[in-house]
C-alpha cells in the first residue's frame, strides 16, 4: 500500500502564505493532479511532498506514518522535474541509474532495473547516447525511468510536459498515464494545464492563493464546480445569476433575466435565495430544443475547427455558445438559442 496524506500543510516564505492549511489524501494507486495558475502554491506543495520544502505547520503522512522529518532520500518518493534534470555527461542508462548506484545497489541489479525502465519507457536502443543526442520527448521519457526505477512508493511530477510542443505533449500524457496505470503507484502531478489534469486525473485538486479550494474528478471539477474560480479557470464558462424560485424532482427552479433554468440541487440552497449559474458553450444549442429558448445576436464568431465559438448577446446578456463544425452564421445575425436544461450552482469563492 502507498497512502499519501497531507494534514493542514502550511508554508510560508517571509510574509508572503505559499501554501495555506492544504489537506488532501491520496489513495494507493491514485493520480492527483494539483492544477492551478502560476503562484497558487501547488509547485511547494510537491516539494513539501518530495522533502525538498521544510513545512512550517502540518503533517506528511505515508502508509499513515509522519515523514515531514525525513530527508529526501528517505522518503520513498521519486520526481521528475520541469527540466527533466539530467546529467549531460552520463549517459542514458547511467542517468537511470544513478540513483541505484547511490544506494549501492549490486551492479548486476542495477543493470537488470535499468533495462526493464528503457523497456517500460521504449528507449532500449538508446542506453549509450548523451541528453544532447536526444529529443526533448525522450529526455522526458528518460527523467521518467530514472524515477521510476527506484521503485518508489510515490511518484512526483512537476510539470514535466510544459516544454514539450502540442503534439508531442499529447501523445506523452497518454502514455504517462498508461504507464502509471501499468506501474500502479500513487502519484502526485502539478500542471497549470487543465486539458492535462482532466486527461490523466482520477481526481483533480484545484488551488488557488494556497488553498485546494475544490477537489474531485475531472468530470465533477468540469461539469459541476462548487466554486467560480474552479468554473472560471476550467475551460469557458457562462455565469448568469438569478433566484431559487422552488424546487421540484431533485432540482432547483431557477428564474434568471433570461427565463427557467433548472440547476444541480446538492448545495443546499434555499428557495428565494440568489445564486449564480455555470455552464459551458457547449450546453447551450442553437435553434429550439428541451430547455429555454431565447432570440440573440451574434455579435462575433470564432472558426475553431472542430467547434464554430460564439458570442451571442440577449437582453444585455452575453453568452459564449458552440457550434459542432463550420458555420455561415456571421455578426449581427439573429439565432435562436435554447439555455441549458440543468447547470451547475457555483459560490462566489
């Protein structure tokens, strides 16, 4: 078993709160992201987890013992880096092995861990090359193998995919992702790239100025976030706000300057109560369909290939709206849009 567990971590550095009271537990073989913008603490989070960051307050907990004490290397956990890290003078396989060579591993060991990590990593034929002789996808893959041949009971990762183009950091989450699968270990993920945490995730902590303001899966942190800046920071969303008029079938009755929306009833909010709703461009569909319709403007259109987006404006109201494909549709044209039937009830925080 690997259970990882962080009671009420804080750090600080000066006056400035990095990381503010963050509790969140990790199950054996979970991938968790920490996903977040630039500054939010997820970064010092990971490496409060790694023993690279003392915490001022908290605990570090593995298989439900406290290893905020331990140094580094006695923690059971292994990270790749954003840079990759790795030494330009050693070669592949030495760079995988460095770290059992530190723990004076039998060079026999070393040699057979060392080869089942380029074999798991799809770099067998590329052992005695340099870091300079590879590209920027096979140097991440090596920084991969080089952690995970020390078999750790947690594996770190800190944002390994940012250098990486497009394509090639598609293919590679998919293939992290395979990977962890295959190896089942629990792992800790920071990225700010939210296509990323909703492809690799089992649950996605979402933090901001310090805090895990929100954690669940993917599907619950995109579909139905509890708080805006979830909402705000996950993709595009519209937020139109409005009152509980009552509630029916599991549901709340919402009237909004737009007319009826039905939303998510699992907050507990009260009839008469102001809210505000989310819902993303593609839960609103042009033309009349289940839900309410309303008469907009296109005051812009956006071709995106697989989508057409939308801005549409109704009553002073804008709304982002998708279209599957290419359309005609110009500015100014008047369209016929239907509100979702159901969204999601987000507080202010």
């Amino acid at each position: 078993m690997a259970r990882l567990e962080l009671r009420d971590i804080t750090k600080r550095f000066g006056r400035a709160v990095a990381v503010d009271r963050v509790s969140v537990e990790v199950t054996d073989g979970e991938f968790l992201t920490l996903l977040g913008p630039s500054g939010c603490g997820k970064t010092t989070t990971l490496r409060i987890i790694a023993g690279l960051v003392d915490p001022d307050e908290g605990e570090v907990l593995l298989d439900g013992k406290p290893v905020q004490h331990f140094p580094a290397h006695r923690r059971q956990t292994a990270m790749v880096f954003q840079s990759y890290a790795l030494f330009p003078h050693m070669t592949v396989s030495e760079n995988i092995g460095f770290g059992l060579r530190m723990r004076a591993l039998p060079a026999d060991l070393i040699q057979r861990r060392v080869g089942e990590a380029l074999a798991l990593v799809e770099l067998e034929g590329l052992s005695d090359r340099y870091p300079r002789q590879l590209s920027g996808g096979q140097q991440q893959r090596v920084a991969v193998a080089r952690a995970i041949v020390t078999r750790p009971k947690v594996l770190l990762f800190d944002e390994p995919l940012s250098n990486l183009d497009a394509k090639l950091r598609e293919r590679l989450r998919l293939e992290l992702r395979a990977l962890q699968q295959r190896l089942g270990v629990t792992t800790v993920y920071v990225t700010h790239d939210q296509a990323e945490a909703l492809a690799l995730s089992d649950r996605v902590a979402v933090m901001f100025g310090g805090k895990v303001v929100e954690i669940g899966t993917p599907r619950q942190v995109y579909r139905t976030p509890r708080v805006r800046v979830t909402a705000e920071f996950l993709g595009v969303t519209n937020f139109l706000d409005g009152k509980v008029a009552a509630v029916a079938d599991g549901h709340y009755i919402v009237q909004t300057p737009l007319g009826i929306v039905e939303a998510d009833a699992a907050l507990g909010v009260r009839v008469g109560e102001v809210v505000t709703l989310s819902f993303r461009p593609e839960d609103v569909r042009i033309g009349r369909y289940e839900g309410t319709a309303i008469t907009g403007r296109v005051l812009h259109a956006s071709y995106l290939g697989s989508v057409t987006d939308y801005v549409v404006e109704s009553g002073g109201i804008t709304l982002r709206v998708h279209e599957a494909g290419g359309s005609a549709r110009g500015a100014g044209e008047e369209i016929t849009i239907t509100l979702p039937a159901t969204a999601a009830i987000v507080r202010g925080g």
